[in-house]
C-alpha cells in the first residue's frame, strides 16, 4: 500500500436509478457454501436490481439466481454489496444481468 494514501479505496456503488421501498417474495439461489434455494423477500426494488435479506452472507461479486416466488420472473444476477443487519441476517444489494418476465419495475425507454 503507497505510505502517502491513509486507507484503502472501497468500493463505491453508484445508483443510476431509485429504490422503491417495496417488500416481494423471492428466491434466491446460488449460494457458494450453503447450496439450494432461500425463500425470502425484497426490501426495495428497482428495474435493474433489489436489496434483499438473506439469512447468508455473501460475497461482493458472486453469482446468483433470484426469481419472483410467483414464477413471473427470474434472472441471473451479482452480488453489489451484503452488510450484516441489526440482530440475524443480512442485506444484500442484487444487480440483475438478464432479466426474464415481469418484474415489478420496468425500465424506461
């Protein structure tokens, strides 16, 4: 590490579009060390991405399958950030890669 830079850069997540406070039922899928699916739900929703809670923790950049528990839509995904919440689990920030089927927020054109 150069002596002139005090810390570390992080990593910055830059938003291009608003989060809609919005809890959905989904699955998620994928997950390194603890394989099969998690029935869970979103905390805020965009049309390129979610945060979700998970009872895991996850790491930044891992690939993953998140698919809405009514089977309207589904899309591989990465993992933009996992921050461990208040008590048990943990949030991560999901960004889909090739949305299938309706979400609940669509792109604008």
């Amino acid at each position: 590490m150069n002596k002139n830079m005090p810390h570390a850069k992080k990593f910055v997540f830059n938003r291009t579009e608003r989060r809609i406070p919005m809890e959905i039922p989904v699955l998620i899928d994928g997950h390194r060390q603890a394989p099969g699916s998690e029935s869970t739900f979103t905390e805020n929703v965009s049309a390129r991405g979610a945060r979700v809670v998970s009872v895991r923790r996850w790491e930044q950049g891992e690939p993953l399958l998140l698919a809405s528990r009514t089977g309207e839509f589904r899309s591989p995904a990465r993992v933009a950030y996992c921050q461990p919440l208040q008590g048990d689990g943990f949030a991560i920030g999901v960004e889909f890669l090739e949305p299938e089927g309706r979400w609940v927020v669509q792109s604008p054109r």
